[in-house]
C-alpha cells in the first residue's frame, strides 16, 4: 500500500472513531486532551463536533494553520511526554492521540509511556482515540466502527 493510501486510511479512520464516540463524549464533564496537535485538523474537527468543549493540545512546537491553533491557555508546547504530566488528574472525557510516526523503533518508546499517561488524563468511563495501541489495565479495547480495519486505529474506556 503507498504512504497516501495509508495515510487516507487513517484519517478515515480517525475521523469516523471521532465522529462515533463524540455523541458519548458530549454528554460527559471533562475536557479533551488531544496529544499531537500537529497542523490543527483534529482540533478543528473536535471543535465543530463538540462546541463550547474546551480542547487542550499538546505539540513540540507549533506548525497549526492559523484556523486551527487553541486558545494560548489551551496550547501546551514542548515533549508531550514531559508537558501532559501537569495535567493528570483533569479527568478527561477524551483523550485522543496521534503522535505515531510509522517508524517501529520510535513508536516502541512512546507505547512504553503514552498508555499510562492516557489512562492518568482519563475521567473513570471517559474514551481514548489513538493511532498507537493503548495497552494498560485501565483502559479497556472497544471495537472500532465496522469502517475501520481492525488494528488501524485504537478506542479504548477508562475503567
């Protein structure tokens, strides 16, 4: 499969898993932590599909279209994995993820912190999105929409 293709299929995936559990997500307290802000469409989705929500992002540094950059009290830069620590605790109604980067090596090291943290950002019953598997014991796997492959994209429950 080429890189677009790939790339197609997980934005597709993404956003319909987004679209599926933003409904649940709406009728929960908590913010949305998104861990990758990236160039801003994830934020800009979750902002039209959860309006008046505040969205906190994280990022290394900020590379968003002018569209799609937070608010400055909600825009966290520097290692996501060093930032997002100050905010275990806030009870999240969800945290999604997007911070793979298709290289094995490098996403071995950011699956050995990331599920914990995720789990730590939660609310009890609030639902993680990811582009990397979230294997902790306090976050149980849900099945993905029936338009998402199995093992493209990952949505898990805080227990």
């Amino acid at each position: 499969m080429s890189r677009l293709d790939s790339f197609i299929r997980r934005m597709t995936a993404q956003r319909d898993i987004l679209d599926q559990v933003c409904a649940e997500v709406a009728k929960m307290d908590g913010p949305v932590i998104e861990l990758g802000l990236g160039n801003g469409r994830t934020f800009h989705h979750l902002r039209e599909r959860l309006p008046g929500r505040r969205i906190v992002a994280f990022d290394r540094a900020l590379a968003a279209h002018a569209s799609s950059i937070p608010e400055p009290e909600n825009l966290v830069l520097g290692e996501i994995r060093e930032t997002a620590t100050r905010f275990i605790g806030i009870d999240a109604a969800l945290v999604h993820a997007d911070i793979g980067t298709g290289y094995e090596d490098r996403d071995a090291v950011t699956s050995t912190w990331l599920p914990d943290l995720t789990a730590r950002l939660l609310r009890v019953g609030g639902i993680a999105v990811s582009g990397t598997p979230l294997d902790h014991p306090r976050l149980q796997r849900l099945p993905p929409p029936p338009s998402v492959p199995a093992d493209r994209y990952f949505v898990c429950r805080r227990v």
